[in-house]
C-alpha cells in the first residue's frame, strides 16, 4: 500500500463543519471496505478546499473511495511522508493549522529534495513559534504539502524564509475529525 493525496474543490453541501465531519466520516468507512486507510483530512478553513491522505492499493481506489462519499477530486498522486512516522500522523492528524503548497522546481529530485531538507530543517529554530509538522511530497516531484502549526500566517512566511522555500499557496485550516458514530 502506498500514500495518496487526494485534492477536493468542496461543493456548497459540504461546506459546514458538520457535514462535512459526516462525510469524513464517509470516507473512512469506505476506505475501511476497501481495505485502505483515511490518515488524516485537512480543510481550508473557509471550508472550500479539502485534502485527504488515504493509504490505499492505487490512485483508482483512492478515486473510486472518495467519488463513492460524495467527495469530487481535482487531483489524486502518490506521496511520501517527510518528518513524521505514519503511526505518529494517525494519533494526531487533526492538530495543524496551516497548510503551504509548493510547486517544486522542475528537474528536482526526490534524493536531492531530501537532502536539502535535511540540510535546511535545522533553521526552523530561527523561528521556534513556528512548528514544523510534516510534508507530503508527490512522487512525480511535482509539488508537495507541508503542515505547520503557527500563531499567523506571517510567522509561516518567516519559516519558509529562514528554510530556502518558497509558498505558492498558503492555507489556513481547520481540524476536521471524522464523525466515528455515523453509519
């Protein structure tokens, strides 16, 4: 099984913490039938993108677990977690607050992204209001997913800053935990 990243423009039904908790929820269950796993959902917090990490067999079931929930896709890819250990991600996936993609330069190699990663994570403690939890970088070198917890937005540019790394986007998020009871 491997990791997947599976982007969500939300429709208006969606849009209330609620609901879309219910459909979390939904996700999981169908992940669970399909012998996958949802990791973790983190969501804009204007509540109109979504971005699911599921371990599954392949992109299909990805596609096929979350069309099955009510859940469009704009984007499924392979990733790789960078900083934290999978188990660690499934006790405490719902603890991050924001969220900054970043379209990585073309001819960049995983090795070589890795090892500036390395290289660079240590100037994170110039800036220690910021918490560096983990990334999720697509296996195709595209783009990746980093998550921070932080006081505001400015104090994430500060990392980034410090780090070498540019934003293309940054997303404020709010925790989403799947409602365990619905059926």
């Amino acid at each position: 099984m491997a990791l997947y990243l599976a982007e969500s423009i939300l429709p208006k039904e969606l849009r209330e913490k609620a609901t879309l908790e219910q459909a979390a929820a939904a996700v999981s269950q169908q992940a669970g039938a399909n012998e996958a796993s949802l990791i973790e959902v983190q969501v804009a917090s204007d509540l109109i993108r979504a971005f699911f990490v599921l371990e599954a067999d392949n992109q299909a079931a990805v596609r096929d677990i979350l069309g099955k929930s009510q859940i469009p896709v704009t984007l499924v890819k392979p990733v790789r977690l960078v900083g934290q250990e999978l188990e660690e991600v499934r006790k405490n996936a719902g603890a991050i607050r924001y969220l900054v993609e970043w379209n990585l330069p073309e001819g960049l190699t995983m090795d070589a992204y890795l090892a500036r990663k390395k290289e660079k994570s240590v100037h994170y403690a110039e800036v220690p209001e910021v918490s560096f939890e983990r990334t999720y970088v697509c296996e195709d070198m595209t783009k990746c997913v980093c998550l921070y917890n932080a006081p505001d937005a400015a104090s994430i540019q500060k990392a980034r800053d410090a780090v070498g790394a540019p934003i293309d986007a940054l997303t404020e998020t709010i925790s989403v935990t799947p409602d365990k009871d619905q059926k």
